[in-house]
C-alpha cells in the first residue's frame, strides 16, 4: 500500500513538471522581445569622483575681544554693518593710557635730542663754565677737608701732650701757683669776714631826751650782700685748697683713663678727616675728568649707551602703545559684522568675545573623506559642488589643503579636506549652506563609454555582459571588459565599437523557471 502511494506521488510531481514546462515553453514563444531602454555607444571623458558632504563656510571669521579689563567707553558698529580693515569697532575709556603713550613719545624725543648733541655738537660756554665751577668747588671742598685734617692731627697731639703732662706730675711752677692762689682766696675769705662782722656790729647812741638806743647797721640789704661775699670767699678757699692737695697728690687714674679717651677720639677724627680729604680728592679728579670729557669727541661705549637708552625708550613706548591698542578692537580684515555682544558703559573681561566679523567675499567646505578615498586625493584637484538650497547650481571648486593627521568618528577612520568654492556671478552663496562634494580622483578623453543601467555582471565569474540591439532587429548578449567607472558610466576598453546600441528588454523581466540566481 505504501509503495502504490509513493509510485502515486511520483506519476503526479512528473505531471506536474512536465505541465511547467509545456507552459514556460509556450510562453517563451507567445512572449515578444521589448527593448525598454536603450543608448548608443559612444567615445567621449569619463570622470571617477570621490563624493562628500560638507557645510558652506566663510573664508574668514574671526572673534575679536579686548585685551585688558576696562570699561566700554564706546561701540562703533551694529549687526550687519560692512567693515573695513583698520576701522575702530569699539573702545575703552583710556585717558590715560593715551597719556602714558605721550609720555613716552617725549621721553623717547630727549634721548634722541641727547644722543644728537652727544654726537655732533661741541659743549657751550655756559656748559664749559658749569664743569669748572664744579672743580674750583671740588679744590675748596678738598682745602676744607685737609683744614680739618690738621686741626683733627693738632687736637691728636694736644691730647697725648695733656697725658704726658698728666703723668709727668705738676711743676713748681704749678705749685707756687695753687699755693698763691689758696694765699689769695684766704686774704679773700679775711676781709670779706671783716667786712661782714662790721656790718652785723651793734652799737648804742645817746639820744637828746638823755635816753639811748641801739643802732645795728648792717641789717637788711647791706647784711645779705656781705653774708654773699663771705660764702663765697669760703667756696674760693675749699677750692684752692682741694687743688693745691690734687696737684700734690699726683694723677688719678680716672684722669689717666679721660686722656687715653680724648687721645682716641682724637685719632678717631684724624681718620674720618682722611676719609674725608680721599672724598673730596676724587669729587676734584670726577670734576676735572668730567670737563676733560666735554672736551673730547664722544667715546664709542658712551654712544652705545646713550643709544640702548634710546631703544629702552622705544620699547616703553612700544609697551604704552600696545596697551592703548588692547583698550580698542580694530577690524583686522575686511567684511560685515555677523554678532556684537558688548553695550556701552558695561566692563570689558580681557578675551571675551565681543565682536565677530565675518568676510563673505570666498566662501569654503571642509569634508571628512574615507581613508579608502584618500589617496586619491590631491591638493589642486577639482571639485564639482551642488547644493541642497540651489539644486539646479553647479558651483566649481579647488582642494587647498588636506589634514596630515586623521580622525576616527564612530569607528571610521577619515581626513578633513578644505575645497575652496568658487562661485560664479549671480550665485548667492551664504554661510551654512549643505554642500555635496564630488571630487574629480581620475579622468580619461576619448573613450568607449555605456551607462552603468547596461552592464550587468555574472555574480558567479563576474564578467560583465551588456545587450546588443543588431541592425536586423535580434538583440544579442555580449561579454565586455569595463574600465574606469562613476555614479553614471562606465569604460568600455573591449567588446563593443562606438556607434553600437546598448539595450535593457523585457527579456531580463521574464519568469525563468531553471534560471533562479541568475
């Protein structure tokens, strides 16, 4: 039973084949050849590009910022207003930053004036007379100083002959002298005691009623003068006699001790009158060398430093002049101004942006290209560009630069290429516009060229083949070898003449049974 079931099944996949077949046969022969498409072969350029995408950029935009804090004293511009390369956009209050410039123009004037005279003209009278007046005043300086230097060296020489004095004892002569000295001061203390005991003396008179009574004269004024003179007649004896007893006694050592000292500051004197003298002998020699040197044609290292004072004038004023610039913002090309983010009386941060220009007369693209591609690229290339914004626009461009070092962006690895545009008249090209970059890598004149829609390849050999429409109406499968290859056509270099009609039919649409794969 199962064998009948099988032979059955079989019997009925055979009838079916053979239904299949009788219908695809029948079909092949009802069908009718239809060419859908067509072109004709012929022999002109054909161009390999390298495509990428970019964006429209000025060809310059700059931000410009101050350089130092301050306050904006004034904006100059507005969005959208064209500049030129020089114009003050704004600035800050800088009074006196502008006068430490002019300071330094006049400093820099009086060394240059300096370096002139030094250099070419001789000394006046008057300066002449300045330089010797100096030196007549150095020489008196220097008399005064050697005045001083005797008086210091006497004053030496007077004290050790104190000392010596003092140590060699008093003279007979001395003592004579004290001794009549105290002699006098006691004949003094006498009479002055006389004269007071006179005074203070009472005596009585009689009077005409034949009383008496007792006169004392010398009470009141005449009694205190006398008691005076006789105090002092007294000191005048105790201090005779305390001399007469010192000079007998001989020196103290506390007398010793004061000469030494006198001798010391003495020679102490000498010194600083020497160091004196040695001053204002070479204040005298720097006068004369100095009216020696007015004389003599200025010396080549006295130019060279009269010369760097001028270049450390020029660089101060180079250095007042740089931070009067930093208190500006100056347009440093030519354009219109896209943004300005500073006010009038607001503070100025050094390197904030403030004001940015941008320069719509060349515009650029820059595109990442694959690591596949880039060797085919070159700077000087031609690039064909279309944009989104002006679909019907071809607008030519030139490779200027490409990166030397690549980036990785989601794993692929590409270099930044920058395409310089060169619009024609009438193309309004703006900033921010999306670009399409074909980059011409290859071409060739003068080839066989069919479009891409008539090759078609083998999967298995990959050999190309194309349809060929002949004279008497039959269309025939040819094999051909392709060259270069873009988005559009292909090279033809074998199996094909130009003028030949390259065709697509309905052939390739028809149901093959025994055909799947192909």
């Amino acid at each position: 039973m199962r064998r009948t079931i099988i032979i059955v099944l079989v019997i009925a996949l055979l009838g079916v084949a053979g239904f299949l077949f009788l219908r695809q046969r029948q079909a092949a022969q009802e069908t009718t050849i239809e060419i859908l498409r067509e072109a004709t072969v012929e022999r002109g350029r054909i161009t390999a590009t390298v495509n990428a995408t970019g964006a429209i950029e000025p060809e310059s935009l700059v931000t410009l910022t101050f350089g130092m804090a301050g306050t904006i004293r004034q904006v100059n511009v507005v969005r959208g207003q064209v500049v030129a390369v020089g114009d003050v956009l704004a600035s800050l209050n800088a009074a006196e930053l502008a006068l430490a410039v002019q300071q330094a123009e006049d400093a820099l004037l009086i060394q240059q004036l300096t370096y002139q005279q030094r250099q070419n003209s001789a000394p006046s009278a008057a300066t002449l007379a300045s330089a010797q007046a100096d030196i007549d005043a150095a020489n008196a300086n220097l008399l005064v100083a050697q005045a001083n230097l005797a008086g210091a060296e006497a004053a030496v020489l007077q004290a050790q002959a104190q000392k010596a004095q003092l140590l060699a004892g008093p003279t007979a002569g001395q003592i004579a002298a004290a001794e009549a000295q105290l002699a006098a001061a006691e004949a003094q203390q006498k009479t002055a005691q006389i004269t007071y005991d006179r005074l203070t003396e009472c005596f009585t008179v009689d009077l005409p009623d034949g009383n008496s009574e007792d006169i004392c004269p010398g009470l009141g004024d005449p009694e205190e003068q006398a008691r005076y003179g006789l105090a002092n007649a007294n000191e005048a004896v105790v201090a005779a006699e305390a001399n007469l007893t010192d000079l007998r006694a001989g020196p103290r050592s506390s007398d010793i001790q004061a000469a030494d000292a006198a001798i010391a500051s003495a020679e102490a004197n000498v010194q600083a009158a020497e160091g004196n003298v040695a001053a204002a002998e070479a204040n005298v020699a720097r006068a004369e060398a100095a009216y020696a040197r007015l004389l003599e044609p200025a010396a080549a290292d006295e130019l060279a430093i009269l010369e760097a004072q001028i270049a450390g004038a020029e660089t101060n004023l180079a250095l007042a002049q740089l931070r009067l610039d930093q208190a500006q913002i100056v347009a440093p090309i030519a354009g219109t101004v896209a943004n300005v983010l500073i006010n009038n009386g607001e503070q100025a941060a050094p390197g904030a942006p403030a004001i940015t220009i941008v320069n719509e007369g060349a515009f650029h693209i820059t595109v990442n290209v694959d690591e596949i591609d880039i060797d085919q690229i070159a700077v000087g290339q031609d690039v064909d560009i279309t944009l989104d914004a002006l679909p019907d626009v071809l607008v030519p461009g030139t490779i200027t630069e490409i990166a030397p070092t690549s980036a990785s962006t989601g794993g692929v690895v590409t270099y930044v290429v920058t395409i310089n545009i060169e619009p024609e008249d009438g193309v309004n090209l703006r900033a921010g516009m999306s670009a399409n970059a074909s980059i011409v890598v290859q071409e060739i004149d003068n080839v066989l060229t069919v479009p891409n829609w008539a090759v078609r390849l083998n999967r298995d050999t990959g050999e190309a083949f194309v349809q060929v429409a002949r004279a008497d109406g039959t269309v025939v499968e040819m094999p051909v070898e392709t060259g270069l290859r873009n988005e559009l056509s292909s090279e033809v270099t074998s199996g094909l003449q130009e003028g030949d009609v390259v065709v697509v039919t309905n052939e390739r649409e028809a149901f093959s049974f025994f055909s799947f794969g192909e």
